[in-house]
C-alpha cells in the first residue's frame, strides 16, 4: 500500500487534473528515468482513482507537456505543449477523443507565442476553460511578455469560439515580478472567490495563488500566498464537485543533473532536486476571510488502522508521562523524550501540541539517533511565525560548517501560546508530510537516515504533546 502514488520504474511529473463520470482521472507526464524495460512508456498518462490511494493506468500516446483537459459535448479535448531548441521555441498543441483512451493530435491547431506581446522562447502549459460573461473559451498560458526589464514572466491570455482558432489576448496577469513564465495555471471559483494559481521557480520555488473577486482583477496576494514548499510543484486544481484537491509532485535527489551536488558528501540530503517524484494531493480548505488553506483527504486520513503503543524514553529535562502524552516545564534549557518505536517505513504520527509564551521550539524529531543528535527535526517556531523543518545535515561538525543556509523548508503559520495545535506526520519511505492546523503542509524528503526513532522536544517554556497516536 502507498500513500503517495509512485509509478513502477518511472516518476510522476506534472499533474492534470481531470473528473469524469464519478472518478477522479487524473493525467500526468510520466518520467521513465532511464527504464527502457518491456512494461516502459512515457508521456501523458491517466490515471483512474476513486480514492486517491488506488490507481490505475492508461497509456495516451500524448507526448508534451502539461496541459488540459475538458468534455465538450461528447468530445473530449486535450491541450498540451511541445519544445524545440536552437532556437527554443514552444507550442501549443490540440488532439480530441470520444472515449479518453486513443487520441487524434488535430496539426493545424497548433500555435506559438505571436513574438509581439509575447516572447516565442517560453509558451506552454494551456489551461483552457469556459467564460460565461464573455461567451467564449479562454486559455491561460505560462508565458514571458516582451519588456524592458527580466521580470516578464506572466500568465499570458488566448480567447477561442471554437476551442480551435485562438486570438492573443494581453495578459491575463503579468505582475513584473518573477523572472520565470508562470507555469502550469489553473483556474477556479469557490464561492465569491476566483483563484489564480501558477508556479515558478525564480526567486522561490513553489506553487502560488492569487484570489480575485473577478476574472478582470486586481488580483490579490495573500499573506500565506503559496501552498507547500519546494518540495510540492506545478500543483493543479481538481474537483469532484464537493471537494477540490490539488496535485503536485514530491521530487526525488537521484541525479546531478546540473553538476550540483557536492562530490564528496555520501548521501543525497545535499542533493539538487530532480524533476518529478511521487505525487502528492492535498485537499483545498476556503478560510472565512477567502483565503486557501490546504489539508489532507480524508481517505488518506484514514488509510492506516493498526494502532501501535509508545513508550517513551525521557532523555534531557524534566518530564512526566502516560499512555499518550507527555509534558516538559523547563523554562531555561531544552527537554527531549524519544519514542522506543523505529520509524516504520508506512506511518502516520499525530498529536495535539501546546505550549506557553515563552517557548521557542517544540517539536518532532523524526529518524533521529539515540543520542538525540543526527536526525530531522521538524520545528514550531512560535516567535518566529513559522514550522520549519531542519535535516541531519545540521546535526553534526562537519555539517554545520558546511551546510549553506539558515532555514532549509519552512511554512509561515500564527502559532498561539496556550491551545492546542494539531499536527499529522505521514511518512512514506523517504517522503516526510506533515499537516498542521488543517492550515499548512510541508513535504519533504529523508534520504540520509532511515529506521532510527521518533522524537519529542521543546525548548525555554512549558510544553504538552498530548493525544499521541502512532498509526501503521
């Protein structure tokens, strides 16, 4: 069993998301990693899930890039993009079926960047979807403008009647701040709301989203505007008409792709990150105030029902313990508490945390050794508005010399002294997902250190973990 859908001898890449006759179908481009076997194929592939946890598969035959997916009277459509270098250029293309399992590319509606509001080098990821106020299809491409300066990446605009012959529009939203197109956009309403959403990877590496009360803007940015962190990428929205998820993939550290990696490190936590990996799926929370928040599906809430006992082992401060709690008062020094349990490879550990005004840090150390040193530690940093997560590259002399950073993976969140915080930890392999409040996510990879323990930790304060439950 998977948490986290992971193809045999190949990588999930970006995600399209589609529903269609009361199942989910999500596409998503499939990275074999060098596997030529019998059973090898690439491209777009669908998936078919009812539940996110059990999937099958369904060849295309579609190679590009991401793209869309709709049903229109009969006829499904499917945008995608190819590439070309010397010169780069990009292009969009279009191919239709009657039954989502062999497609006809239609040649003569396929386009490109027009070279005047738009640069021909990047055009790609169409989003196509149906305007009702203004009676025509609209397509959102990850594209560059033409400017002055590098900031041109923006969410270019195409308008169709017939989804075949597409006008260029200006930009649907072009903020002149990021240096990369905006890829993979996606679009939808919930409620009064519009939300843009789009990635990028110049300045920061992640998956945005804009909130706007209309299709013509202003398009606002939140205070929290992206969804998970580095390790979560071109995130797309999906809905079954009650709950909408997003998509995205959790890349693995395999490769060197760009001459990166340091040569004389031994493990991969100091690696680059590769394109694609495991997917993963949030589902989408609409706050009071119109702002998203994202949690997990209640069918990976539930997947795993073998409860398993935690004994505890005080190490440093003063503690005291039951069944499923623990509770440090040590307002000048750092308490930790390790689990007897091993981290099991499939698991979910979850609890409810609270703490006192002055704490600093409290957390859960994960695959860490008995000595509570080398490990991953993921931090509530209350004073600092934040849950951070800290690798075992930290841990020790050489690491901390050398690592380059003051914060490897963070997500921005109000953490308030003196009621409880939820915490949901899921571990697959070396897939760290941690779910806090029903507000942020924070994926993340463990490559270095596998089978070692749990841990509690608070430091300068009061702090009670309470409700702990291990689940396998």
């Amino acid at each position: 069993m998977e948490l986290f859908y992971n193809p045999k001898n190949a990588v999930v890449g970006d995600v399209i998301p589609f529903y269609d006759n009361g199942q989910f179908k999500p596409f998503y481009l499939r990275g074999n990693r060098g596997y030529f076997g019998e059973d090898s194929f690439g491209g777009w592939t669908m998936l078919t899930t009812q539940d996110h946890l059990h999937f099958t598969e369904t060849p295309t035959g579609i190679r590009g890039g991401t793209g869309s997916v709709l049903l229109v009277d009969g006829v499904y459509h499917l945008f995608y993009c190819t590439f070309k270098q010397n010169p780069k250029r990009e292009t969009i293309c279009h191919a239709i079926s009657r039954d989502l399992k062999a497609w006809e590319p239609i040649p003569e509606d396929s386009f490109t960047a027009d070279g005047k509001t738009y640069q021909l080098t990047d055009w790609r990821d169409p989003f196509v979807f149906w305007n009702e106020e203004a009676g025509e299809w609209w397509m959102l491409v990850a594209a560059k403008e033409t400017g002055k300066t590098a900031r041109t990446g923006c969410t270019a605009l195409c308008a169709s009647k017939d989804l075949h012959s597409w006008e260029y529009r200006p930009p649907f939203y072009a903020p002149h701040m990021h240096m990369s197109a905006h890829e993979c956009p996606d679009l939808f309403k919930m409620g009064d709301w519009y939300y843009l959403i789009y990635s990028q990877y110049t300045d920061r590496f992640q998956t945005y989203y804009r909130m706007s009360k209309s299709l013509c803007g202003p398009w606002i940015a939140p205070a929290r505007d992206s969804f998970d962190t580095r390790c979560f990428y071109a995130a797309k929205s999906g809905t079954d008409g009650k709950d909408r998820y997003l998509y995205g993939w959790n890349p693995t550290r395999h490769y060197n792709n760009w001459g990166f990696n340091p040569p004389i490190h031994t493990g991969y936590d100091y690696n680059s990150f590769d394109w694609g990996g495991a997917m993963i799926v949030h589902r989408l929370v609409q706050n009071p105030d119109g702002t998203l928040a994202v949690t997990v599906p209640e069918s990976v809430d539930s997947a795993l029902q073998i409860p398993n006992s935690i004994p505890m082992q005080p190490q440093n401060g003063p503690w005291t313990t039951g069944e499923d709690w623990a509770k440090t008062d040590n307002p000048c020094g750092y308490s930790s508490l390790l689990l007897e349990n091993r981290v099991p490879d499939l698991c979910k550990l979850e609890m409810d945390l609270v703490f006192s005004e002055t704490i600093r840090e409290i957390g859960v150390a994960v695959q860490v050794d008995e000595q509570f040193g080398v490990g991953y530690y993921l931090s509530l940093m209350p004073h600092k508005g934040r849950l951070e997560w800290k690798s075992g590259l930290r841990m020790y002399d050489e690491g901390g010399w050398t690592f380059p950073y003051d914060v490897e993976m963070e997500r921005p969140i109000e953490l308030a002294p003196n009621q409880p915080h939820k915490l949901r930890i899921f571990v697959q392999d070396t897939i760290l997902l941690a779910y806090l409040d029903d507000q942020v996510a924070l994926n993340t990879r463990m490559f270095d250190y596998s089978r070692q323990r749990f841990g509690l930790y608070a430091s300068d304060g009061q702090a009670e973990f309470r409700n702990i439950r291990l689940w396998t």
